[in-house]
C-alpha cells in the first residue's frame, strides 16, 4: 500500500531525524543479526560487555572504585560468568549514587534522562544514550516483524504513557502517532462505547490488522469482541508490560481470531525479549544487553528461576551493570526451532499491572496511577490496593512533603477517574513490604475480575 510505503521511506525517517536517532538503520541490523549462531552473537556481546567495562573502569568514578576493591580487571573478561564477581546494582544505590555513576566524558554520547518507575512504583533517574533510544525502537521493531508487521504498516495501539513518549501531547502527540502510522486508544478508560467504536475503526480498516498494547487491555478488547459476536479478524496481536496469563492468550487467540507475540523489555537495563512464530518462549536480544537469571546475586542453571539481572550494553553516558531489574524469569533448556540464534527465556513472572474497578464496574487500568505518580518528584515509593469496589488505597512513602494542593489535585483527579461510588484514599506509611521473590507490585486488587 502507498501509505505503508510512504511510512517506512518518508515519515519513519523524518521521525528519526526528530527524536535524533537511528531506528530504522539499527533495525536492518537487527533484522540480520537474529539470524546468525549462537555463538557468533555470544562472541558480539562479550566484546561489547568488555568495551562497556573498560570504559567504565576509566571514566565512571562508581565503577573506578568498585573494580579496585573487587580488584576485577575489565581487559580480563572472557565470558559473561566472570560478571558474578561483581556486586549487584540496586535501584537504592542509582538514586543515592547517581552523580558517581555518570561518565565524565558523557556528554559525547548525547545523554537524555529518562525517569522510571518500572512495575515497582521505585522511581529511578537514568541518563539514557542516544544509541540506546535507537536501538530500543529498533528491538521494537524486529519484535513486530517475527508476527508478520512489516516497516510502516498500521498499528493499533491500546495504550497508556508507558508506551507513548511521555513528553508529547496535544497536536504533537497526534502528529507523532500519524507519521508512525499508529491509530491510538487510551488504556485508562476503556467503556463498553470506545470499544464499540474501535472495534469498528478495525473492521473498516483495509489492510492486516495488527494491534498492541497491554496484556490486559488486549483481554479486556477481547472479551468485549467475543460479546459482541464480533466477526472481524486480526493479523496479529502484540503485548507488552504485563505479564500475559494462558488465560488471557487462550480468550484474545479465540476472540480475536489471530496469534498473540508476547514481548517482554526494561529499558532501564536494555532488555528486550519477544516471541516468534513458534510461541516457545522469548528470544532474548543477546547484542544489546546480558541477562543473568540470578539467585542471592548468583546465576541459575537455565530452567530454574531467579531474578533478573541485566547489563545494557549501550549504557556508557551511565553504564548500568548487573542491574537488579526485579522480575523474575527463566531461561529455557533448549533452543528455538525457528532458526535464530538468540536465546530463549522460557516464561517471566511478576510484571502484573492489571486493572482496578471503579464506580459500575468501569475499569481503570493500573498504569494510570503509574501516570500520575511517575513525574511526582516527593513520591519515594506507591503501591495502590483495592479490597472492595467503593474504595482504593494509595500508599505512599514521601521522599519530601508534596506541594500546596497537589495531593487534593491528585486525589480529584483520581476520583474522577474512578467515578463517583468509589473513594480513593491516601495514606503515608513508612514501608511497602515485598511480595512473593522480592517483587514489589505497584498494584494489588483482590476483588475478582
């Protein structure tokens, strides 16, 4: 089609010329390299960790220090395993050592910051490379095209800040969305009339269909498709942020009458891992980052879980090592069938956002609270609990006291969202225990769907 062409040749470039980076080039990189052996990609990642170390050890003081004590030698590094002779690196230690842990030649590798609070409700601050925003679009990218996408095609995009540049609204949001080629629908109010509507925009649609968003908004199109009798069908369907249950796979697979490709991706640690035609796993993207399945801050023999620890490999403004991500997950024991090279994770556990119930049953996707908290600067850590339908508890621990007004803007905001028979609740507490391995869920409700 002449849109999609225009898209890939036109708009795609002109959208990389403006957010300076270099997807569609990194892509075509990607999209090669997938297909090498395993062990020509360990050989790329090994001299890309060895880089990364080395030019940590000479210009990031954190780093300086740490490899003195460990007396850890970076030219020395042979395999990924010598990497467990290092400490962990906590989201503690970024926030209190930030300063330390910045390059002092980064300038040259056109840092951006990029806050996050991932699932855990912990905000972080990273200085993110220009490369890395490339190549984090181009993971993208080649995570679409293994379900048949190919560059410039439509999407339909359910989604919420999480998957939309953050510092966009308004026309620029609109026109950013039009040069990608991306039709949008907000995940924070999904009414029985917007899904009526965007089941119809799709049935109109002339061309493959292929949707993404959220696990959960996914389901909740589906189950709404499968009520309706809905008699369209989808190419493909791409989900993200969440974790996906076979429950939801099954019903959004039957509804929707196409195959889900699952992705799972922290750009805090350059992670991206999606799922090919053969839906056995996660095809992890060995050439950007290195994983490590750890227990006690040591790995596990593929097939066990642990938790996840990441080098990104593209981190030099701000080289993040052997970060503790936190979500637990598992490499598998065997390959792929589809012939790539890039290994797989066997399943990831513990990224669960879901959605919270608000008046009438209305549903309010938890990555709306994750909006509202993310740019907050006095929120140390959140967690939102819902126990009964007329009322949502925020828990947080301040960092400092907010502004004049603002939690009464953020709680009207809130209960606008949730609707007038549900109050929403504040509290400060002083800890936000853990759950199950050590993950801290930002949203936890236990009223059954």
């Amino acid at each position: 089609m002449l849109t999609t062409y225009l898209t890939a040749h036109v708009a795609l470039p002109v959208v990389d010329l403006a957010r300076r980076t270099e997807s569609v080039h990194e892509f075509r990189l990607l999209d090669q390299s997938q297909w090498k052996s395993q062990a020509e990609l360990e050989e790329l990642q090994i001299q890309r960790l060895r880089s990364l170390l080395i030019h940590a050890g000479e210009h990031v003081p954190y780093y300086r220090q740490l490899f003195a004590e460990a007396a850890f030698n970076p030219e020395h590094v042979k395999d990924v395993d010598t990497l467990k002779s290092l400490p962990v690196l906590s989201k503690q230690i970024i926030r209190e050592q930030s300063t330390k842990l910045l390059a002092d030649n980064a300038a040259q590798y056109q840092p951006r910051p990029h806050r996050s609070a991932g699932t855990t409700g912990q905000p972080i601050i990273l200085q993110m490379d220009r490369k890395r925003h490339s190549v984090a679009w181009a993971d993208m990218y080649r995570w679409w095209s293994a379900g048949g996408w190919q560059l410039g095609e439509k999407q339909f995009v359910i989604a919420g800040a999480a998957l939309r540049p953050r510092q966009l609204s308004g026309m620029k949001a609109k026109l950013y969305s039009r040069l990608n080629n991306f039709e949008d629908i907000s995940s924070f109010n999904l009414t029985e009339r917007s899904l009526d509507q965007f089941l119809l925009r799709l049935e109109k649609h002339r061309g493959p269909v292929y949707l993404r968003g959220y696990a959960s908004s996914m389901h909740v199109l589906a189950r709404h498709a499968y009520e309706r009798q809905w008699s369209g069908s989808v190419k493909a369907v791409f989900t993200t942020a969440e974790t996906l249950f076979p429950e939801q796979r099954t019903q959004i697979e039957k509804a929707l009458r196409t195959h889900v490709f699952d992705q799972w991706g922290c750009r805090d640690g350059g992670i991206s891992a999606f799922e090919c035609d053969q839906h056995h796993g996660l095809h992890l993207a060995i050439e950007n980052a290195v994983v490590e399945i750890c227990r006690d801050g040591q790995p596990v023999p593929h097939g066990e879980s642990g938790l996840v620890v990441a080098t990104d490999l593209f981190s030099y403004a701000m080289p993040i090592i052997r970060y503790e991500v936190g979500d637990v997950a598992t490499y598998a024991t065997s390959p792929c069938a589809c012939g790539r090279g890039l290994p797989l994770i066997a399943s990831v556990q513990g990224r669960v956002s879901g959605f919270l119930v608000g008046s009438g049953g209305r549903r309010i996707h938890g990555e709306f609270f994750s909006h509202i908290f993310w740019e907050a600067p006095w929120v140390k850590e959140f967690q939102i609990v819902q126990d009964k339908p007329e009322e949502i508890i925020v828990n947080v621990i301040k960092a400092t006291d907010p502004p004049p007004g603002q939690l009464v803007e953020l709680s009207q905001l809130m209960e606008e969202y949730a609707g007038p028979e549900c109050r929403v609740r504040v509290e400060f507490v002083d800890t936000i225990p853990p759950g199950p391995m050590g993950k801290r869920q930002f949203i936890i409700c236990r009223i059954p769907s």
